[in-house]
C-alpha cells in the first residue's frame, strides 16, 4: 500500500464514517437513549476504515504481512481520528458562524 492509495481510503472512509455515526447519534436522539459520540464513532471507524481496507487488500489481491497489517491499524486509528475531530469542529463552527451572525 502507498500513501496515494491510502490517503484515499481515509477520506473516503472518513466521510462514510463521520455519515454513519451522524446518522445513529440521531437514532439515538429520537430513542431518547444516552450515548457516547466518541465510541459511536470509534466503532464506526473500526468498521469503516478497517472492513473498507480489508476490502482493498482482496480487491489488489494484497497479502496480509505485516507492513499492510500495520497500515490497517493506521487506517482506523487515522478514520476514527478524522471523524471525531472533523465533524465536530465543522458543526462548533457552523454553531459559531450561526451565533455571531446576529451581531
């Protein structure tokens, strides 16, 4: 795997998984039910990231060595990261943009 390669795979797997976790936290929402957003979108990420590297690796018929092991450990570290981070300081700026707006 090269860093084009997986560049790609996170963000497409950053976006899907930062869509999936919106979509149960609202799930939740409307059940009324506690949740924790930063497990919601651990889970997704390992789902995400992790079943979407997976997939690449049959697709190129990659063999599962070590260094592309590494590389899908990276892959959901790196999914869970982006989406945690990235959706939420996207939805606390539009908040921002939206309170100062009056002013």
């Amino acid at each position: 795997m090269d860093v084009t390669l997986f560049m790609v795979l996170l963000t497409i797997g950053s976006v899907a998984s930062s869509l999936l976790t919106q979509a149960i936290k609202k799930t939740y929402e409307n059940a009324n039910k506690t949740y924790s957003s930063n497990m919601i979108a651990l889970v997704n990420a390992a789902i995400v990231g992790g079943c979407g590297t997976i997939a690449v690796f049959i697709y190129k018929s990659m063999p599962l060595n070590p260094k592309n092991i590494v590389f899908l450990l990276m892959m959901v570290i790196a999914t869970w990261v982006s989406c945690t981070i990235g959706y939420d300081k996207v939805i606390q700026t539009i908040a921002q943009l939206k309170a100062n707006d009056g002013k």
